[in-house]
C-alpha cells in the first residue's frame, strides 16, 4: 500500500484504508509544521529555521520547546498512519523520513507538469494532455488555507506556476487535437492568473482564430498591447506581433 501525503487543499495521510484527516493535526502550527517538513523532506531542517517559518520570522522566547511539542505530535500522528513514516532529529535538525514510494501531492504535481511539457516537445498529445491533467488537478488546490506568512506565500506562488504550465499545455493539446474553444478557455485561465503572460494571449489568438473568430483574436492582441503601453510602457513581444499580424493576413 503507498503512502499518500496531501498539502493541497488540506493537509492529510492516507494508507490503504487508514485515513489521518487535517483535524487529528496539532492545530494551526501543527498543520503548518508537517507542511514544511514534507516541502523540505530532501534535506534536514534546522530548528531555527523552522521555527522561523512557524512565526513568520518572528519566534517567541521558549520557540525551541514548542517546536519539540509539536514534532512530538506530529510524530504520533505519522505513527497512526503507518509505521514507516518517522521525523528523524539530529544535531539539532529535524528530517520527514517517507517511504520510498510514498505519493506527495506538491511533487507528483511537479513531476507531472515537466512530464506534461516534455511529452508536448515531443510531439506526444495524448501524453501531454493526461499529465498536465494531473498537474492541474493538484496544484489549482489552495496551499494551506487560512495560513499566511512569506513561505506560504511562496509555496503558493510554486503551485500557481505549474498551474500555468498545466493549462498552457493543455491550451496547446486542445488546439492540436481539434478543439479550439477548449484550448481559449485554459488559456484565459493563464491570463487569470498572469496577466502579463504573452505567451498565454498568443495561445488564446491562435485558438481564436482556429475558432473562426479572427475579430476576437484580433481583440485579444488589442487588450495585450494596451495593458502592456499602460502598465508597462512597453510594446507587444516580437512573436505576439507576428502572431497578430498572421491572423490579420488571413482574414
């Protein structure tokens, strides 16, 4: 039976038929701390580190003695979900030990989005598409909601750029197998999301346009270039501008 570890959009083990929900976690800190333990589970982490993060960059007085309370409930939590998760603590380090074929949402959403691209690059549409469907499906959950501080935003931030990556993949295998409406729907979920994404409004042209509706396409240009004169006091890239003026030559 693998080991399941989510962080995205709740904080929970699953093994087998054992599940441990985000409610059996010691609270807030307790949520928080697995949390960084499973994001930094490659390498050992310093208690002051932890606890930097824990407070936001600003621990109490007795941080080390909380920070030991809750690796010790975190402990018996881990314990509740299989014997063959542990913390291990030394020199003054603490390291998430899992199972070598343990599932962590945040990585399979990692490994997914490379996989995604890597399968587009190589012509491999069916391939591109599934992954990216994964990728998607994980990383367009919230990170710890309810929490905030400067790691948690960053965390953040990781997972909405392999959210990106998922739907410009997904944006690009819908074009190629046919369904252009499909393919302009993710990529205005990119331009949601980063608005400046250049990249994203060429997909969304040639999906447009694909669609038989260059007025559209040619609309779409139109808001690139005005939020970037406005925003920015710059112009459209090189390749949006042949990607406008291919459409406005075709129809």
């Amino acid at each position: 039976m693998t080991l399941r570890v989510y962080t995205a959009g709740k904080v929970a083990l699953e093994h087998g038929h054992a599940l441990v929900p985000e409610r059996r976690f010691p609270g807030h800190q307790g949520r928080l701390a697995f949390a960084i333990l499973v994001v930094l589970r490659s390498q050992a982490v310093e208690a002051d580190r932890l606890a930097d993060i824990l407070w936001d960059g600003a621990p109490p007085t007795a941080w080390r003695t909380a920070v030991r309370a809750l690796v010790s409930k975190l402990r018996r939590v881990l314990t509740d979900a299989t014997p063959d998760a542990w913390i291990e603590q030394a020199f003054g380090c603490y390291q998430l030990r899992l199972p070598p074929d343990a599932w962590v949402d945040l990585e399979v959403a990692a490994r997914s989005a490379h996989e995604a691209e890597t399968a587009l690059r190589a012509g491999d549409i069916a391939g591109a598409n599934g992954a990216a469907l994964v990728a998607n499906a994980i990383a367009r959950r919230p990170f710890l909601p309810g929490d905030d501080g400067v790691w948690v935003e960053q965390q953040r931030e990781t997972l909405r750029d392999l959210r990106i990556r998922a739907l410009m993949v997904r944006a690009a295998t819908s074009l190629a197998a046919g369904d252009p409406l499909g393919s302009a729907a993710d990529a205005e979920l990119v331009v949601d999301l980063d608005p400046y994404r250049e990249s994203a409004y060429v997909q969304l042209m040639h999906a447009h346009a694909a669609a038989g509706n260059a007025a559209l396409a040619i609309a779409t240009y139109e808001r690139l270039r005005t939020r970037l004169a406005d925003e920015m006091g710059v112009d459209p890239s090189p390749r949006a501008k042949a990607a406008f003026l291919e459409i406005v030559r075709r129809t």
